[in-house]
C-alpha cells in the first residue's frame, strides 16, 4: 500500500458559464459548497477541464473564480475551446489567476501534469500541444521514470483529437512508453471510461451542458496501479464510499494481476459525518471489518478471494446517523484473459455503459453527437 494513502480529486465537468443567474451556475455553486462541506478534508485537489467561461469572457471567469472561493483545497483549471473564442487565454489566467500551464505536480508520490491543449491552437476545436509544451511533457515523463513514480495526465480532450497527427503519435508513444495510470478530461460532456490495458481515460460530463443524467461530478483516486472512478450525482446522500482497491475489472490494466487467495480491500469514505462502522464482503459471503489506516485516509481489510468466477465486491459505510452508504464492483477473476485493445488515444476502447456508476452509454453530448434512440 502507499504509505501516504491514495491520491484523490473531484473532477467538476466543462462549466460553460455564461450568467450567474443560470442553472449551470447554481449547480456550480452547490458543487464547490458540497465538495467543501462534505469532501475538503479528503481530496488532493479539484480539477476544471476547460470550457470554463462559454465564451472566454472575463465577466464570465470572475463568476467561476468568486465560486472557487469556497474552497480549501487547491484548484487545477485548463482551457478548453470555449475559453479560446477570444482567440487568447488571457482571461483565463487574469481573472482565475491560474498558474501558467504546463504545470507538473507531484502529489502523493504521483506525477500530475496539467496539458494546455487549447491555448496553443487558433481557437476552436483546433486542439495542439506545440513545441514547447512536447518538449516539456517529454522532460517530465522522463524524470517520472527516473524517480519511479506513476503519471496522471490532465487536458481537454482525447490525445486522437489533436489536429496534428505527428503530435497524436508523440503523445500516444509517450503514454504508451511511460507509467500513465490515468488521462482525464472533459470535453466530451457525457461520463466515458476507456481502458487501453496500459491506461485509463476518464471523461466527465459537463456541468454546464447537460445531455444525459443528472448533475454531479466525478471523484477519481490512484492507489498505487489502481485507478478508481466513481460519479457523485448532486443531491445523492453521504456517506460516499469508493472502492480504491482492487480494480473493478473494466479498469483493470493488463499489467496489474488479478487476486488471487486473497486480496487487500482499501477504500475511501466521504461525508462530514463521523464513520461508525465499515464492512466488506464478497459474493454474500459474511461481513468483514474494516480498520481506519494511520493516515486516517483508508478503511482496510485484507479477505479471501472466492473460488467463483463471480466476484462481486461490496463496501458499506454506516454513518453516526445511521445512513448507509455502498459501493459494488465486479472484480477479474483469477487467470482473466486479456482483452484485444485498440490503443490509439481515442474511445476506441471505451469500456460501454456502466449505468450503476452513472455511465449510460449513450453518448448524447455535442462532441459526440447522440441523439436519443426512442
């Protein structure tokens, strides 16, 4: 186990803030209360996207940054084409007073890079990276390879969505190359997970610009190879548990084995609420306890893996209130065949649907183009 415990993020999905007066905008505000309230102590950070201010105006950034105020936690924002519709992103770093991008960040022995696909482009949906930042990025996964620590990419959109096909191959070979666990992004405006088995993409959808589900945002933890992802509708009840070991088995990576006799269960528990009791069981097999870790950031159980091939695993929380909170995955069994992958920085190896964890699969945001079927 890591000895610092999990890295952890809320990942908060293309705002596309126009006035304050808008639907996006209140939701906005009762995300960063709730994450505060309910969630400040136990993140690392929390991470906009991009298509932070609809049109890339100022008036527009200073309503996300007066929101941002709420919060304790440090804030990681990137541009996206929307924030680009000036043709600069000087707004975005004036009014947000974001740190100038690329920005590399070790947190909780993880290398963190934040990408600016955006800003290096025209505008519009006219994704690059540029010399400089390919020089940069080239720098940091070498350094991370040298320190032995894993990578977590952040940028708009997929790597396949970059206008110059010579910087899709670099940056697919870098990922391909190097320890990334996890490249996250926005863009897309719907929840998707694809896993390549050396990497998972994780998109989010907007908050701004809902075409399926309800709001809410994306909570996202590494735990060692273990990448976890789990949606938080809005005005769903804490406590909020997540699995952040082992891997369901759709983000399973290929190098990561499957448990076999047995497996340590790790997970994280969000709420104000003080945690009475936490359990975890396999199948329906009895109930183990779990132990609070010394970090204070883990609940922990070492179990037997059943002899089955079904191996769903299931942590439940009980507040002091007595509300329940649940988390269920479906872990790989013992000897899992790897699956045939595409590998080209795109969906290609999007794991589907998971409706339970608030995928449905039906791609309905403008980037995809999606239209219900009924």
């Amino acid at each position: 186990m890591n000895p610092t415990g999990p890295l952890l993020f809320a990942h908060l999905g293309d705002l596309h803030i126009t006035q304050p007066k808008q639907q996006n905008y209140v939701d906005f505000l009762s995300i960063v209360a709730q994450l505060e309230t309910e969630c400040g102590w136990a993140l690392d950070f929390v991470v906009l996207p991009g298509d932070n201010a609809d049109n890339g105006l100022p008036i527009q950034y200073k309503w996300v940054a007066t929101a941002l105020k709420m919060l304790s936690v440090p804030v990681y924002c990137i541009p996206g084409d929307h924030d680009m519709e000036q043709k600069s992103l000087a707004a975005f770093y004036g009014q947000l007073q974001a740190e100038l991008l690329p920005i590399s960040s070790v947190i909780r022995g993880v290398r963190c890079l934040f990408l600016d696909m955006s800003g290096s482009g025209s505008g519009g949906p006219d994704f690059r990276l540029g010399n400089t930042q390919q020089q940069w990025l080239s720098r940091e996964v070498a350094t991370a390879h040298v320190n032995g620590e894993r990578i977590i990419m952040f940028m708009h959109t997929y790597p396949a969505d970059l206008v110059d096909p010579q910087e899709t191959y670099l940056l697919n070979s870098l990922i391909a190359g190097h320890d990334v666990v996890l490249v996250d992004m926005g863009h897309t405006h719907y929840n998707e997970l694809a896993n390549d088995g050396h990497v998972v993409f994780s998109a989010t959808r907007s908050t701004g610009q809902i075409e399926e589900g309800p709001v809410g945002y994306s909570l996202v933890s590494v735990d060692n190879e273990t990448v976890s992802w789990r949606f938080k509708a809005l005005h769903d009840a804490f406590p909020f548990v997540m699995i952040t070991n082992p891997a369901d088995y759709r983000l399973r990576r290929d190098e990561t084995p499957a448990p076999s006799n047995t497996v340590e269960v790790r997970a994280s528990i969000l709420g104000a609420n003080t945690i009475q009791s936490v359990a975890c069981r396999f199948n329906e097999d009895d109930w183990t306890p779990m132990t609070l870790s010394s970090d204070q950031r883990s609940w922990l159980a070492t179990i037997s893996v059943p002899s089955s091939q079904r191996m769903e695993l299931t942590v439940e929380a009980i507040d002091i209130s007595g509300r329940p909170g649940r988390h269920t995955i479906q872990v790989a069994p013992p000897h899992t065949n790897q699956v045939k992958r595409v590998k080209n920085g795109s969906d290609a190896d999007s794991i589907g649907a998971w409706p339970e964890n608030g995928i449905f699969g039906t791609q309905l945001g403008p980037n995809r183009n999606g239209k219900p079927t009924s």
